[in-house]
C-alpha cells in the first residue's frame, strides 16, 4: 500500500535549526511537496523535489533521495511564526498526492 | 500563485439541513478539484475528486448521495453537505491543481463546519 511517515510533534528554540524527516512508499512517484499549515488554515505550499539532492529557499530547504524514499524539510533561524504543521505529500504515478499525516512543529523562545 | 477561493469559511447548521460549500480557482483553469476533510490533529483526507462537466469520483467510504460535488465550470467546483449530522463537523478544504499533471496544489482557505 501507500504511505507516508512523519514524526508527530517536534520542539525547537526560536534561532535554531530544524529537520523534519518524511518517508514515503507509493505506486510509482512524481515528487515529494512539503507544506505549511497553520492550526484552522488551509495547507500553503512550500517547496518541490523530484531529483536527488538540495532545494534551498531562503530559510528553508528540502532534500530528496529517491532511492531511500526519503525527504526533510529543512527549516534555519527559527521564527516564532514558524510554528505550524508541516505536511509531507508525496505524487504517485496517478498523479495523486497521498498526504502525511503532518509534523506539528512548535518553537519555544 | 495561483489563488483558490473558498467560501464561506465558517458556517454553523442545524442537524438535518444541508450546507453548500463552493471553490472558485479566481486565476487559472482547474480542470480537476479536490475535496478533503480534516479532522483535528489529523492528515487532510481525500473526499472526492472533482472534473469539470463530469460526475465526481468518490473515495472510498464516502457517500456520494450524502456529500454532493458538481463541478460545472472550469473555476467553480461545489460541495454539499446533504442532511448534515453532528459527525459531520469538520474542517473541509479544497484545492485545485493548475495545468499540467505536476504542479503544486493551490489550496482555498477552508471551511469549518459545525453542525449542532
């Protein structure tokens, strides 16, 4: 079957430095999404990888490694506003984004 | 981006009456919306997929008699919630997914439905 695994909660220090791990095992793949929800909002997009390697985008950055089936999100200097859900979705051959269940992240001063 | 409206973003019904939940993609042609539910501390889980002119297609273990999609035009896709029952209460989200197979979804900006 399909299925994404991504730890639940994860605590940081404003400033610091995060990594949000997410595995995924689908029928076929055409990239891995990784976005932000804050708590009553709808999900907003992040970033995208289909190649091996490093994304990088500002604070943030995602890595792929297709053969390990194997994605983290990425997050530098920790804002206070960084506090959300960060979902991992990964495209299968359909075309379908099968949805982690989302890693709550939560930064303490 | 891409902006997906959703309205309205809450709405509070009674038990039995039915809710209409309507998504405008405001700046491209969405040819295929989707519907989720999301439950709280839970993953956003696949209602429907919805194509323009045609019947939606249904998860499974849901019902299709019970939460009605149409999707009629190329920027509008509708939910309704038929005989809303307090289990109904959720937080429904759409998106809509530009042209091409791969591209990111755009999400509107949710419904909170309650029903008391």
């Amino acid at each position: 079957g399909q299925n994404i695994d991504q730890p639940t909660e994860m605590t940081a220090t404003e400033g610091a430095i995060v990594q949000i791990n997410c595995t995924y095992q689908t029928s076929g793949f055409n990239g891995l999404f990784w976005y932000q929800q804050h708590a009553g909002e709808a999900p907003t997009f992040l970033s995208y990888n289909v190649l091996d390697g490093l994304e990088e985008k500002g604070r943030f950055s995602s890595f792929l490694s297709r053969s390990k089936g194997y994605s983290y999100l990425l997050l530098k200097e920790l804002q206070m506003k960084d506090s959300a859900s960060y979902l991992c979705a990964a495209m299968d051959s359909n075309y379908q984004l099968i949805w982690g269940a989302g890693t709550k992240l939560i930064i303490k001063p | 981006g891409a902006v997906v409206s959703q309205h309205p973003s809450r709405v509070i019904c009674k038990s039995g009456t039915s809710v209409k939940i309507e998504c405008r993609s405001l700046d491209f042609q969405a040819t295929t919306m989707f519907w989720y539910r999301q439950f709280p501390k839970q993953s956003l889980m696949l209602m429907a997929t919805s194509n323009e002119g045609s019947k939606a297609t249904y998860e499974q273990g849901v019902e299709k008699d019970k939460f009605l999609i149409n999707h009629a035009s190329l920027t509008l896709s509708t939910l309704t919630v038929t005989s809303a029952h307090p289990e109904d209460s959720s937080f429904y989200i759409c998106s809509a997914r530009g042209e091409g197979k791969i591209t990111e979804a755009f999400f509107g900006q949710g419904t909170r439905l309650t029903v008391v």
